[in-house]
DNA sequence: TCTGGGGTCCTAGGACCC
DNA sequence: TCTGGGGTCCTAGGACCC
C-alpha cells in the first residue's frame, strides 16, 4: 500500500503559516519576473483564477477583489518542504519526496500499529498541520497512481476530511468513476482529447483499456503501464530518498531576462550566473556532470517565426562540479549559438550525465591545484550559505565590462514576503 | 507594456563499431 | 556487390509531471 501526501495550495500555505492575515482572504503567488499565477487559495480559485495564468490578465479580478498577489519566496518554501519531509521521513519505513509538496509512503507492515492506514493518515494530516500549519491530503491505495487518483478525490469532496483509502474493489471503482480521464496522472492535454474522442472520459473507462489501446495511443510501454496501475497492479516503485532530499537526474538553472538582451557580454553575465548556481546544486548532491547544455529564446510571443529556442551541448573531457571549468565551457557553448543583432529573452544551463563524485572527483581535474580548486569551491559554497545565495561569485560570473554594477538580466521580484526562516536579516519579529 | 522554472521518461534516426 | 544482427553514443523531439 502507497499513501501519497499533498500539501494543498503549498505556496499560499508557506505564506499563511507566516501571515495569518492572509487567513481567509484570495491570495496567490507569482512566478518569476511576477508572471503567473502558480499557486491560488481556495478562495482564489472559486474567483475563478486559472492555475498559470499571466497576471496581467486576471488584473482586473485581482483588483476589484483585493486578492493578495506575492512574489514566490522559493528559500521559504524550500525550508518549510524540509520540514514537512523530515517529519514524514519519520513516519515511514520508505519515503521518496516526490516534489517540492508531495511525498509518497511505502506502507507496508504499518497496519498492526494502527486500527487502520485511515486512522494512520489522519494522525500524520494533524501532526503536519500542527507542525508547519501546512493543510494536506492523504490518497492510500496499491498503486502510485492510484493513491495520487485518491488524493484527488479526497481533495475535491469536502465530506472526505482531506484522507482517501481505496483498499477495496468496490471503493476503487468507486474513486475511479468519479475522476475525469484528464484528472489522472500522466495524462495530459493531448492525450486527455485522444481519449474523449474514443470516447473513453474517466479514469473508470480508461482502466477498462486493452493494453494495446494503451500501447497504441499513450505513448508506448508509459501508457501500458498507466492503465495496468490504474487496474491495480504495480508498475512504478518507491525511490526512496534516504535523507528527505532528491538527488536529481539532471540540474538547470534558467530565466526569462528582466528585460530582453542583444549583447553577448549581458546574456554571459546570465548564463555565467546560472552555470555557477547549477554547480553548486551539483556539489550539494556531491554529483560531477559530464555533459553541459546552453540554450538560448528569442521571444515566443512576439512575430518571429519557431523554433524560439536554440540550445548547444557538449560532452566534457572529465566529469567536474568546478564552477570556473562549467562556465569555461559554458561560454565557448554560448559562442556558438550567438546571433549578432538577435533579441533573446530567457538562456539557461542544464548539466547531465552525472557521475558519483565528491571532492576527490574535483581534485582529479587539473593536473595542477586540483585540491585547492576544491578547497576553493567549499569555501565559496561555505559563504553562499552563511550569507545568501551569490554573495560571493567567481569573477567570471560577474557581468564583465563598465555596467559591471547592474545585472540586466535580473528580473523584479516586487511582491515578495521576508525569507522568514533562512535569513538573518529578515527573521520574524514577534510583536 | 506584462506570458515561470524546474524535472522525468520514451522514441527514433544516424554514425560508428564489432 | 549484397547481406545480418547486434551494440553504443549522440541528437532531437514529444509527452508528461509539479
């Protein structure tokens, strides 16, 4: 058995548990440059505010309905996401932290210790909340994809209190015809129309599949397995993650640019930026990458025809998490897909193929100071720590030439709360 | 005027190798 | 000249997720 826990409306919920007169009212938080829409409490949602909407078209609402607009505070949310699994990480022989809000439970052997895996759920709701004041669904069922089908329904019918538990043939067929077929995991937008136009509109009319169905217009093996979980037989297991964190595949670090940019030195500022945030996310996981990939977008809205997007990668020598080699190589990337007089708005880096490799990885790099490269990178990782993210850089990460002071690929965060719980300078006062 | 930033898995074709 | 069955790596793209 599988329990999948869903923060609701995470975001919002990070900014309540620090505002309580946030309490009640439509909020909602902002991507970055304040662009959409990306989380909406309940009230924001029943104003009938889409999730990943461009703000400036739901202005109006937001305005005639006094709805509080925040810039995302991702150091706030990522301290509260800790807690949350931490305490989670305690409650399960196996956990694997799904997403920023969401964590699946391996369940199993749990049900002597407990009248039942509901009583369970709800223990473990009431204790989150009383923790971090962050409100959560529970969906408990044999497969992933049908505890995440449970959270679903738990989460839309009130009468539910936030807990599901499908451990029975009646209650899953049930759950299942009560789900549109867009609504279930791994079925997106094209897939959701192929399906309506056979006719198929439920989760329930899906698990009725043939797997060649499935086969023939899901995608292959991912759309067989779809339904066979949705049958109730285990496809995908748990990934635990042994310490509530997720050592990641791939790592990228991109932006839409504050304002749109035509000189190679500001859009290198960008990508130096991003090349040295990416190799310290790869150090934190003690991974070295072998593979570097830059792309940079022109304007998707504008009249340009497709593609908007260019990217260049190249596989690296020897794998390395040292900041100065990524943007080495980074820069040599960027020169090859630079267009004189092109306009860009958004570049980014995405590091691949990883390797196990801690220190001793980045002292076999340069034949000579390896080590104090590395002692370098610790020291650098060390003060970022202590004092906010890039407070110290290396010099290529700097923009380069007389602007030097201004970064003009930085975007405006203007709605942003204090980082309550992660920075000296901005911890809650209390009264 | 203003339109996010991360991730995952799978498929397919071409180059090259044995 | 034609014929076979593998394998790997790279590149690109499509679909999905939060």
């Amino acid at each position: 058995m599988y329990a999948l826990v869903d923060c609701n409306n995470f975001y919002v919920s990070c900014e309540r548990a620090f505002q309580p007169r946030l309490e009640g009212r439509p909020v909602v938080v902002l991507s970055n440059n304040d662009g959409c829409i990306v989380s909406r409490s309940a009230e924001a949602k029943a104003l009938g505010i889409a999730m990943g909407e461009p703000l400036f078209k739901v202005k109006a609402l937001v305005e005639q309905h006094g709805v509080q607009a925040l810039s995302s505070n991702y150091a706030l949310y990522g301290d509260m996401s800790g807690r949350v699994m931490s305490y989670l990480a305690t409650q399960a022989p196996e956990l694997e932290v799904y997403s920023i809000d969401e964590a699946f439970l391996s369940l199993h052997g749990m049900e002597p210790y407990f009248g039942s895996l509901e009583s369970y759920a709800r223990q473990i709701q009431t204790e989150v909340k009383r923790r971090t004041h962050i409100p959560t669904c529970i969906g408990l069922a044999p497969t992933k994809t049908l505890a995440k089908l449970a959270n679903r329904v738990a989460k839309k019918d009130a009468s539910l209190g936030g807990v599901l538990l499908l451990d029975s043939p009646e209650r899953r067929q049930w759950a299942l015809g009560r789900v549109p077929v867009e609504d279930v995991w791994g079925i997106g937008r094209q897939y959701a129309t192929k399906l309506y136009n056979l006719g198929i509109t439920t989760a329930a009319g899906l698990a009725r599949c043939s797997e060649a169905m499935a086969r023939k217009h899901l995608g292959g093996v991912v759309g067989a397995r779809l339904v066979r979980e949705l049958q109730g037989y285990p496809c995908h297991r748990l990934n635990p993650s042994e310490d509530g964190t997720l050592a990641r595949q791939s790592i990228a670090c991109t932006r839409t640019f504050g304002r749109p940019l035509a000189q190679f030195e500001d859009v290198m500022g960008a990508v130096a930026s991003f090349a040295s945030r990416a190799a310290e996310k790869l150090r934190r996981q003690e991974s070295a990458a072998s593979v570097l990939t830059v792309f940079l977008s022109q304007n998707r809205f504008g009249n340009t025809p497709p593609p908007h997007t260019r990217s260049a990668q190249v596989t690296l020598p020897v794998a390395t998490s040292h900041t100065s080699e990524l943007v080495r190589f980074a820069r040599a990337l960027l020169g090859r897909l630079w267009q004189p007089g092109v306009v860009y708005v958004k570049a980014g880096v995405i590091l691949d193929g990883f390797e196990q490799g801690g220190q001793e990885q980045l002292s076999l790099f340069a034949t000579d100071g390896g080590e104090r490269a590395a002692r370098l990178m610790q020291k650098l990782d060390a003060l970022n720590q202590r004092y906010g993210k890039g407070s110290v850089q290396v010099a290529t990460a700097l923009g380069g030439g007389p602007s030097n002071s201004t970064t003009p690929w930085k975007g405006q965060q203007q709605r942003r709360t204090p980082a309550y719980t992660t920075s000296w300078d901005e911890l809650w006062q209390v009264g």
